[in-house]
C-alpha cells in the first residue's frame, strides 16, 4: 500500500512532470514535480532504528514558500520497502509523458542493486511502457542504466545522459545495451566520464554504426590516455575544453520529423448560426459547464454579447488553488499571481512596472492584480484547496529591502465582503505583519469548510537583524471569529504570539505549531488537562523564547516518565476510557541553527496510540 503518495492531491497525481531520486546508505529521497517547477515534493525515506520515518514537503520557486507544511510518518518497515512502495504506486498510476526521470546513487550504495531490480519489475509491470522525455542517470552502473531502456516508451524519448557511471566504465556494455532495443528507439545520447582509455575508444569507434539510434553523441572526458586521439575514428570529432575532453559525431545527421501539414478548417457555419449559440444561456450553459477558468476568461473576450451570456450563466472556474505574492524588483513592488485549475492547468502572471508601458499609472498597475482576483473568483462555487496573501523579499544588492503590502490584505478583504456567498476554500495562508491584516480577510471565509490557518511572517529573514522594529503579535480579535473556532489546524510562524496560552482559544485544533513569546508550568498543566478531554486533538507543538516553567511542573502534572539531566523531560498520559496517550516532550536545550543562531526551546504534545512497543514503567492514568 502507498504511503507518501496519499498525500499528493489528484491534481498533482495526474500531473507528475518529473521524477528524482537520490538513494544514500540511510536514506532515499524522491522528489516528484508536479505541473511545473513551483509544484515540486520532496518526499525522505530515514531509516529510524527498525522503523521509517517518512517525511513529506513541498517546495515552490515563489518566495513564499514557508506556507508548506511538512507531513511525517513512522513505518514499522525497512525504508526501501517503503520508498518502493511509493515508487511502484506512482509509475503504474502515470498516464502522462515525464519531462525527466532522474536516478542518483550516492554513498556507498549498498541497496542500489535491489532498487534497480524492483524498479524493472515495476516498469515491466506496467501495461504501456512509461513515456519519459529525458532519463538521466548519475553514478550507476552502465548496465543498470542500461537495463531500464527498455522498458521506456521508444517514440518519446528523446535524450539520455550517463554521468560519471560507476567505474570501470563498459562502453562494450553501452554498445550491448543499444543493440537490444527494439527498432523505433532515435535519441540523443551524453555520457560524462572520469578518464577514456585506448580499449574505451576501439569501442567508441563502434558507436558509429549506431546511427541509427543515436541522433547525436556526445562523451565528456576529464583526461585522454596515451595516443587516444590518434586512433579514434574519423567519423568523429575530438576537442579539448576548459573542463576537458568532448568526442562527438562528425557532421551528425539528425532525423528531423517532418512538420505535418496542417489540415484546412472548412467552416460554412454563418454568423448567423454562431451568434444563437454564444448568445444563448441555454446552450451556453452546456458549453461552460465543461470549461475552467482560463477557458471562460478567453471566451469572454470574444465580444460583447459573449461577455453578457457568461455572466448570466455565472459558470464555476473550477479554481484548486489562488496565490498572490508581492515581490520587490527594480524598486517597485510587483504583484504576481499564481492559480491552479481543479484540472491540474497552471498560469502565472506578473504584473510588471510602468516602465514596461503596459499601464497607464502606477495605481492601475496596483489594482489589476485585486481586479482580476474578483474576476476570476467571482462565480466560484466549488471550495478551493487554499488560498494565499503573502509576500516574498529577495536580498538586493546584499542589502533586505522593506516593503509594505497592507494594502492588498485590504482590497481582498473589500472583495470577499462584496461576494453573494462566502468563499470556500480549506486552507488560508497570509503574510502579514499584525492580526488587523488577517481580520480584513479570514471572516469574509466560508467557516464551514475552512480547515487549516496559516499565518506567516511577510520577511524571509528575521526583521531585527535588518533594524525593522518587530511588534507582538496579537490573536484576541482573531481568536473570537467563528472562522478560529471551526478550523482544525494552526500554524504560526516566525512572528512571537504575544496573547497569552489560556487566552488563544485553541484547544479545539486538532494539529498546531505556534511559536509564542513565553510559557509557563500553568500553561503546560492547562494543555495537558484539558487535551486529555479532547476528541480531536492529534499533535501541538509550542515553541517559545522565554519559559516560567520550574520544579512546580512537578506537583502540577506528575515526576516525568524520563528525565535527561533536566534538559529534555518525557511524560506518558492515558486517555480515559482510550488506548491512546499523550506523549509530552519538553526540550529546554541549547539548540543551534546552521547560522549559528540559537533556535526556540519546545513543549510538543501528541496522541499516540499504545501497540505494546513502549511504555514500560509506571504512568499516570488520567
């Protein structure tokens, strides 16, 4: 059964574009792009004494990327087993061509062998042979690469790469390998080795009777042996380069797929015929009810009586996703948009500076990108996966730049308010510098469907460094509205919640990672109580700056289950009438980021079940 893989939408299931892997002696990472590169999983398979730990996060070329929330999972099986799992799950389930598939083995590489052989059972498993634009493959075997050809569909791959193949190199297996395929098979071939020597190249001389396979070789070298060049062909050429030796086809002739002619559009339906089509709801209803957004948008500019049909018919876009990011360039701020249709279809769109003469003021420029955002959301009746208001600040010229972007809290907010029916959507990430920016929009939600609140800091950095004053950040307001009370998952990061534990409403959540300014022994006793009594709550962790927490902890909720040297203390609690129990961990270690930073202590609190693994020694029934 697939693990990881669940956690892929059905969008981004049916929209894998690439696929990476990167096998070490203790661990595997799979990293699967989804419709474009700011769509991109990075899935790790550990190895955690006799279990697995999976761990799931999603990366995005926006600068607001903090909004991705990693998953994690503990196995009871060998992390190959489990990462195989996944793999065989994702390749009999694509049905689309993969830009590239990518396969690295790193360390010593001592389960390389059995993943190759599991991945060919896979891939001869399947019913099609899987279609891959490009397959690269770093530091294996020749024959390993080489066993996996062919099984992939022969009409669409067009190149493959070897780099730095486990040594010694066999060109005689290349050659083997190439002689096997069946007829169909027309790429380009690149190979990246450490040294070529004079038995190598009477074997590359024999790449030449390969042309009807290889549209154009190339073979990267760092060094030549001996008299090298001498004997090799003169159907190749051979030069030298700052980063060494590159042998390639002379005059390569490459296949050219001739253009097809384009068969004419006869079309003798008069304008007549077409108008009662587009200016007729009826009919129109049918058509749009099979298009999304971008499709309706287009349609819309057709003309007038177009533009009225739509919106008496109100179609729903389909909408999955909505982001806009303000990003700083060039000293302006640039709105840009970035939307994901319920099909997997994907647009970005930058809104650019009047330099670029597209507007005809500044503040046109501004209000586009809110305009369109009422535009394209105005008839959406279907909820959508998420919602983001953030921004993204790069480093200029080695300085930070602060900008302000309160505004567009504020227009959105204007827009949500002015819809017919609150928007749907399940998760909400905002940007944002106070708990005023994120009441302009989080009432305006549909209460009954929102899931997760994501409140994140509008910097990539931290703004004391660069002199920006950091004020507390307050929930008082935010805790009252419904919107709060029904979601199930809150995570908060980079600013200090300044509101006091016991006064942030949030023992109804069911997962919550907040960062807060101070935590106390009575905060800890008032979670623990009250999460004991809780029927949905899963996992909370709290980080904090500053801690009341002393020896009182002790006579609050009890001795802990393990103590290590006062730092680190563990406590068990059961359930009433449950097999689950809260696992406490409070860490009060000095812990360091990569920066050298010194980073919060935590409490984490969690739901765990009791198969009979662990909890050996008295433990406090509640």
């Amino acid at each position: 059964m697939p693990f990881a893989y669940d956690w892929l939408t059905k969008s981004q299931k049916t929209h894998i574009e690439e696929i990476t892997i990167n096998t070490y002696d203790e661990k595997i990472m799979f990293e699967l792009e989804c419709n474009s590169a700011s769509n991109v999983h990075i899935i790790v398979y550990e190895r955690n004494g006799i279990f697995t730990l999976i761990t799931c996060r999603s990366a995005q070329n926006l600068r607001l990327d903090n909004t991705s929330e990693q998953k994690e999972l503990v196995v009871p099986q060998h992390f190959l087993d489990v990462f195989l799992e996944d793999l065989e799950t994702v390749l009999m389930n694509q049905e689309t061509v993969l830009k590239l598939f990518h396969i690295s083995w790193e360390e010593t590489g001592i389960y390389d062998a059995n993943c190759v052989l599991c991945l060919e059972e896979i891939l001869k498993a399947r019913t099609s042979a899987l279609a891959v634009n490009a397959f690269l493959f770093n530091r294996t075997t020749v024959s390993q690469g080489m066993s996996m050809i062919r099984y992939l569909n022969s009409e669409e791959l067009n190149n493959l790469i070897f780099v730095y193949p486990l040594e010694p190199v066999s060109f005689e297996d290349f050659l083997e390998g190439f002689r096997s395929l069946k007829e169909g098979y027309r790429f380009i071939l690149e190979i990246h080795v450490n040294t070529i020597a004079r038995d190598d190249v009477m074997k590359i001389n024999e790449f030449s009777s390969l042309s009807g396979i290889i549209d154009k070789l190339t073979i990267n070298s760092k060094s030549l042996e001996g008299d090298c060049r001498a004997i090799l062909s003169d159907k190749f050429d051979s030069e030298e380069d700052p980063f060494g030796w590159v042998i390639t086809f002379k005059n390569p002739s490459l296949m050219k797929t001739p253009a097809k002619e384009k068969t004419p559009i006869i079309c003798d339906v008069c304008e007549k015929s077409v108008r009662s089509v587009f200016g007729n709801p009826l009919l129109m209803k049918s058509i749009l009810e099979r298009l999304e957004c971008f499709d309706i948008q287009r349609l819309r500019k057709v003309n007038r009586m177009v533009r009225e049909c739509i919106d008496t018919v109100k179609p729903n876009p389909h909408i999955e996703t909505y982001l806009i990011s303000i990003m700083f360039a060039d000293g302006s701020n640039l709105p840009r948009t970035d939307i994901e249709l319920e099909s997997g279809d994907r647009k970005e769109v930058l809104y650019l500076t009047l330099e670029n003469q597209l507007y005809d003021s500044d503040q046109a420029r501004k209000s586009l990108c809110p305009n369109d955002f009422e535009e394209n959301l105005k008839h959406q009746k279907s909820c959508i996966g998420e919602l983001t208001i953030g921004c993204g600040w790069p480093r200029e010229l080695g300085e930070y730049v602060k900008v302000t972007n309160k505004e567009y809290p504020f227009k959105i907010g204007e827009i949500l308010r002015r819809r017919e029916h609150p928007l749907r959507t399940r998760k909400f990430s905002i940007g944002c510098s106070s708990q005023t920016e994120v009441m302009e929009i989080l009432p305006a939600i549909d209460k009954e469907f929102l899931k997760s609140i994501n409140i994140l800091s509008p910097f990539d950095f931290k703004p004391e460094e660069e002199g920006i004053e950091e004020l507390p950040f307050e929930v008082d307001q935010l805790s009252q509205t419904e919107q709060w009370k029904s979601a199930e998952r809150l995570i908060f990061k980079y600013w200090d919640i300044a509101t006091p534990i016991q006064e942030m409403n949030i023992l109804h959540f069911a997962y919550l990672k907040v960062l807060v300014s101070n935590v106390s022994s009575q905060d800890v006793d008032y979670l623990q109580t009250n999460l004991l009594e809780s029927s949905t709550f899963q996992k909370f962790k709290i980080s904090f700056w500053q801690s009341a927490i002393d020896e009182s902890i002790h006579q609050l909720i009890g001795e802990p289950y393990r103590n290590f040297s006062n730092l680190k203390k563990v406590w068990y609690f059961r359930m009433k009438n449950t097999d689950y129990y809260i696992h406490i961990v409070l860490d009060m270690r000095d812990v360091k980021n990569e920066e050298g930073d010194l980073k919060p202590k935590s409490i984490i609190f969690t739901r765990v079940a009791n198969k009979g693994r662990f909890l050996k020694g008295p433990l406090r029934i509640c």
